[in-house]
C-alpha cells in the first residue's frame, strides 16, 4: 500500500480513486495501480512528474494521450478512462491490465516459440492497423510496451509519443527524435513529424525479432551504434540466431525492418500475410480435409465430390479489413465501422475471420479481400452463423458468402 505521506501528497486532485501502489516509474511519469471508489474497479492511474509540468509541449502531449486512446475503442489498446488537470498535477486514468509486459515475459522466460509470438503481434497488428485508420501513429512500439494478460489477449500501451493527424498539434519538431533506438525507425531520427504508419510497422517488425530470438535487433554499445547500424541495414537475420525460424517469418521481418520505408510492407495487415509462405504461382492449394486431394483427383466427375468441393475450406492467411453493412438496418444511425481482420480459411460458401471484437451472430460484414493483384481485389458480403473464442483473446468468426464465389474467383484469391 502507498503511505499516507504520499497520498496526501501527490493525489490530493485524485478523489475519486484510491491509490494502492506504484507499478511503474518513468522518465515523465508514475504510474500507480488503482481502484474506482465509484465502482470498485481496479485501474491505473499515471501521474504526470510535477518537474515536467513546467514544458508546454510535455503537458500538451500527455493530454493527448488521453485524447487519442479514449477514442480507440479496440480490445487490443489499453482504454483512457480519464484525465485531469490542475495547478499541482496531471493525471491520466486508465484501464488496469493485470500481467506482465512481453519485454518483461522475455526477460524472464527467454524467446516465444515462433507460433506463440505471432500469436500476440497478430494482436498487437490488429491494434496498429485500427489506429492507423483512424489517422494516428504510434511511434514508440517495443516489447515493453506490449501488456499480455493471462487470458492470452494482448494489449497495446502507451500512446504518450502519438501522432494524431486527426489533430495536428504540432507537438514534434522537424527534428526531434522520439522512440526507443533498438525498435524505433530509422525516419524517426531525422523527423519524426512526419513519419507515417510505417515507422509503426518496422517497430513491430523488431518487436517480433526480439519476440523470436529473445534477443534485441542490434549488437550495439549506445545508440549512435544503433542508428549506424540500420542506416547500412546490418540487421543481423533473425534465421542466423535461430535456426528453425521459418523462412517466411525471417524474410518479413528483414523486408519490415528495411531502413527504406518505400521498401516496408505498406500496411500492418500487409506484414501479416508476409509471414506466412507463399506458394509458387500457378500451384494448386492444398485441401484443408483429410484425403480430399485424392478422392478429387481419382474422381473428378463424380457429383457427391464436386457438391463437397463447393464447401471445402482452403487455408488462406491473409489480412484484410471488414466493413460492419448497415444496409440491411435503415434505422440505424451508426456510421459504417472498419475493422481489421485477419482469413483463416476461405471456400466458395464462406470464410472464416479472426477478429478482434465480437460480432453478433447475423450480422452482415463488408468483406474487403485482396486478390493476387489489384484488378483480383474484390469485396463480398458475409453473414456471420457462428462466433468462437480463441484461447489468446480474439474472435474467431464463420461467415457465409451472401452469393458464393465461383471457381475463378477463389483461385485467384488463394
């Protein structure tokens, strides 16, 4: 518990929480665990050091913060609860994430296995891309602040050093540098004003390096080194510190961390397909069902297979992004709502998705699906029939097609 001292003290302006004790110390803040005397919910409460009150442009930041979280409503992204200001203090409330950081989860256990880290940056992607499409980006993405919860989920903290291009405040000097050396962009070093979403996906890009290897994306003694060191891309590969990574995950991680940012992937969403392999053009996909290849093969004309080939699900990883359709509901108000996603499988019929939120079972989604070049690129409409939860946190939901997809489409979306 906090001491009396301290609570008289430094939360005289907080009356509506109690302190119970401190879970963090930074450079511009404390952050405290919490409780709502409203309604007895646990929370954390950053306060804002009273030496730094003093710089304009610190202060404006921290109420941006507030301002930018509150209006991510994501369940990957730690949600602003509140925020105050007076004379002697500045505090943001937000929502307590009981766990540890994955930096601090590395530092203890060493590396996740490859399937473990994709896992949760699939997650924490999936918070990047929303916040990207609602004109922000985050610029300070590292392990440290990645929250992982003991139910799997994955939470993205954190947002005091965002860029809200919704509200241009002008906070960040043509050449200020902000971020954390090891996961920060190399663009961030000369103007980080003007960076865009993928200075967001090379961080995440180191934050899966140190994810896979357990160890940090360069062999440096201080940050001059860092910089030194991306600039001549010396990123030593993550397939050279373990050797059974797979090649996909070794090449998107190298091609994300590119020094150049035309060469990134232009999307969190588009990182994400890059981790998983390609198959060779013209290939023909492999059938998800047990020993439906042969049967297909010995008996092309027979009319049960050719009825089964219609609902066959073939495994297609791919990111891409949902629209909720308010078409079938005049009454609504709602603006239409994008919403990341990512296919886990796809047939004529339907298509499952991974998503962050639940969807009520009936709703009809905009389905934007990217073919194997733009003219292939089409959107289709879903209806989810069934809403399953994952073991780390998200949605898995089956949708089907509106009109089914013919033959041609679906290769040339496989």
């Amino acid at each position: 518990m906090v001491s009396n001292f301290l609570l008289k003290r430094s939360f005289k302006a907080i009356p509506d929480y109690e302190v119970l004790e401190k879970i963090d110390d930074g450079g511009m803040s404390v952050v405290y665990k919490g409780r709502s005397r409203l309604t007895g919910a646990l929370v954390a409460i950053k306060v804002f050091r009273a030496n730094m009150a003093k710089d304009p442009t610190l202060v404006k930041r921290f109420q941006q913060e507030f301002r930018a979280t509150s209006k991510l409503l994501h369940p990957n992204i730690v949600q602003a609860l509140a925020f105050s200001q007076d004379a002697s203090t500045s505090y943001l409330v937000m929502e307590f994430v009981e766990g540890e950081s994955l930096g601090q989860r590395i530092d203890r256990a060493g590396r996740f296995s490859e399937e473990e880290a994709i896992g949760i940056i699939t997650q924490v992607a999936q918070a990047l891309q929303y916040a990207h499409e609602h004109g922000m980006v985050h610029r300070d993405v590292k392990p440290d602040n990645v929250l992982l919860k003991g139910d799997g989920k994955t939470k993205l903290a954190d947002f005091g050093l965002v860029k809200d291009s919704l509200a241009d405040l002008r906070l960040t000097g043509p050449v200020s540098v902000l971020g954390t050396p090891h996961f920060m962009a190399p663009e961030q070093y000369t103007d980080a004003a003007h960076v865009d979403a993928r200075c967001d996906i090379y961080s995440l890009a180191a934050t899966l390096y140190m994810s896979v290897t357990g160890q940090l994306p360069f062999k440096a003694s201080n940050a001059l080194d860092v910089i030194k060191r991306q600039a001549r891309n010396e990123l030593i590969p993550p397939r050279d510190v373990v050797p059974d990574l797979s090649p996909a995950v070794d090449q998107a991680i190298c091609a994300a961390m590119n020094p150049d940012p035309a060469q990134r992937p232009a999307s969190c969403l588009a990182f994400l397909n890059n981790l998983r392999p390609k198959k060779p053009a013209g290939s023909k996909p492999e059938l998800l069902l047990p020993g439906a290849a042969d049967t297909v093969a010995a008996h092309p004309d027979l009319p049960s297979v050719a009825e089964q080939r219609a609902s066959v699900r073939f495994p297609c990883i791919l990111g891409t992004s949902c629209t909720m359709s308010t078409s079938f509901h005049p009454d609504s108000e709602d603006p239409a709502e994008s919403w990341p996603a990512i296919v886990q499988d796809l047939s004529l019929e339907g298509i499952a998705l991974l998503l962050g939120r639940r969807f009520e079972i009936g709703t009809v989604l905009n389905v934007h699906l990217e073919g194997a070049t733009p003219n292939d690129s089409r959107s289709v409409l879903a209806s989810i029939i069934r809403v399953t939860p994952t073991s780390y946190g998200q949605w898995l939901a089956g949708c089907t097609f509106c009109k089914p997809l013919n033959e041609d489409e679906l290769q040339t979306l496989l």
